[in-house]
C-alpha cells in the first residue's frame, strides 16, 4: 500500500480492511504510544510554544506530578515524537521540542480540534 492515500480512498477501502505491510492496523501503533492522560497533552503544549522547558509544562499542565511528566516526556522522546536537550549552564535546564515525526501529528491535531469545536456541545 502507498504511503499515502486520499480521503476518497480511504472511504473505499476502510471496510475491506485496511492493513501495513506487516499486516496490522495502521492506527494502533499510534495509539498505543499516545495511551495515557498526559502525552497528547502534552504533545498539544508543543503545539503552542515549539520549544519548551520542563518547568513551563509542570506549570501548564495542571495536576501533573514530576514523575508523571517525567516518566511521559521519556516515553515521547523514545518514540521519536520530541527531542530532548538538556543545557549545562547555572542553572542547568532541559528544552523539549518536536522531532519531525512529531511534527506530523500537527495536521492530526488540528483535524481533532476541528472535531472537538464542531462537537463541543455534544460532549
């Protein structure tokens, strides 16, 4: 199967079954990276600021523990969603941004915000 495939086509061929080469779902591998209550929102802060520091996201982010983000951002980064990088400096800081792979989730989440406005009474 191409790499990409039109709207159209995807309306035909989604209830044959669409599948990878490996013979999979093409959704549930994103999916399963995503799990979680915090890295889609986290993945929406970049959205916003392009680079930010980890203090900026504990702020932003209300209700998640140091762990918690932590143990999020790490996730990202090893699925190749963000770069990490951290600053030697007095005071040492970590800057957070998307790698080109996590910038493709941009189209992705502006489909879904485009959702959550049109359905946003139905919720």
């Amino acid at each position: 199967m191409s790499d990409f495939m039109s709207y159209d086509e995807y309306l035909r061929d989604v209830k044959q079954g669409i599948v990878t080469d490996r013979g999979n779902c093409p959704v549930t591998p994103l999916l399963r990276m995503l799990q979680g209550k915090w890295k889609t929102q986290i993945l929406y802060e970049l959205c916003i600021y392009d680079t930010v520091r980890f203090g900026v996201l504990k702020k932003d982010l209300e209700g998640i523990t140091n762990t918690m983000l932590t143990n999020a951002l790490r996730e990202l980064e090893q699925d190749g969603f963000i770069n990490r990088v951290q600053f030697n400096e007095i005071p040492p800081h970590v800057e957070y941004s998307f790698t080109e792979k996590g910038k493709d989730l941009m189209p992705v989440f502006y489909e879904i915000m485009r959702w959550g406005f049109k359905h946003d009474n139905d919720m």
